[in-house]
C-alpha cells in the first residue's frame, strides 16, 4: 500500500508530517493488533532527523511498546485514533523531529535496552478531517514526543510516540490554501 504522507510548513514556518489517510478507523476502539502488524513493516529501517543528523533506527520492540505502552492503553477517542494513524508518518516525523532532549534510565528493567539512557525529540503530524462527500475538509495538527532510546549498540531506537497533544492553533494552510 502506498502511503499519503508528505511533510508541509504552516504558516509559522514549522514543519509538520500531513498523513492524509485514516487507515485505523473505529468509533470505539482502535484495533492496536491490525497498528503492531503496520509497524513491524519498518523494523530494520532508519531515518536521519534533519536538525541533529542523528540517525534513529527501527528495532523489533517499537510495533509491541507503540501499540501495548501503558500510554496507548489509557488513550481513548480521538487520541488514540491519532496515535494510531500516526503510525502512517513515523519515517517523516522523525526527519522533522527537534528540540532534543536526553534523560536517564527511570527503570531498572532499562538498563540493557537503553543503555546509554533516552532521548526526546518532538514532532508534529496532521490527520484530515472529512466531510460529508468524503473530501477533506480540514485537518487537526498534534505534536507528540518521540521517545528514543541509545541502546548497548550505541544506536538510538525509536521506542514509542508519547504525549500526543492536538493543537488548539491558528488555520492551517496547505498549498496556498488555509485549512
């Protein structure tokens, strides 16, 4: 499948992932099985983040944290479907990640797997919304915390999107088209 996802600037000038697609749908809940299964299709990857060329890798943990992290469990609504279909962007939203910052290990059980402690890098991605006739009408922008973690390798993982936040901001502007 061929994803809908390019990365725009607003009209502030800060990059944004627009994902125009909603492929995790639910009223209620999100299927988090159908999102791991999504995920794992990056696992060996990586991505550089264009502000710090750090390089951030795709390891075989992000699909089960990302979908099962107590953080997802506690997410409802709008803003676990915005996790969900965040997934979509997860290459992009790590080239435009920014604002770096490092913290140690909080948990013992972290001591082999991030090693060298953890990093947060924030993001930003904007999910459609749809008109009657199936036509986007608008969309809603979220920033999120990427969290990564710099592993025994002493490379850094992405672990999972956290703190997704919808931005209660001026217009959105697309193409010379406010949004």
């Amino acid at each position: 499948m061929k994803k809908n996802v390019r990365i725009v600037t607003d009209l502030d000038g800060k990059r944004v992932v627009l994902i125009n697609d909603i492929i995790f749908k639910g009223k209620r809940n999100i299927n988090w099985k159908d999102v791991e299964k999504y995920l794992k299709k990056y696992v060996g990857e990586f991505y550089e983040i264009a502000d710090t060329k750090d390089i951030v890798y795709i390891g075989n943990d992000l699909s089960d944290e990302y979908a099962n992290s107590n953080y997802t469990h506690c997410l409802k609504g709008a803003s676990a479907k915005a996790k969900a279909n965040a997934a979509q962007g997860i290459p992009e939203m790590i080239e435009i990640a920014f604002d770096k910052k490092y913290e140690e290990n909080r948990k013992e059980k972290h001591t082999k797997d991030a090693k060298y402690g953890w990093y947060r890098y924030e993001t930003r991605f904007a999910l459609p919304i749809f008109n009657d006739d199936g036509v986007i009408e608008k969309y809603n922008v979220f920033q999120a915390i990427m969290l990564i973690r710099h592993a025994r390798d002493d490379k850094m993982y992405l672990y999972d999107v956290i703190e997704i936040k919808k931005e209660t901001s001026k217009l959105f502007q697309l193409n010379g088209c406010t949004q």
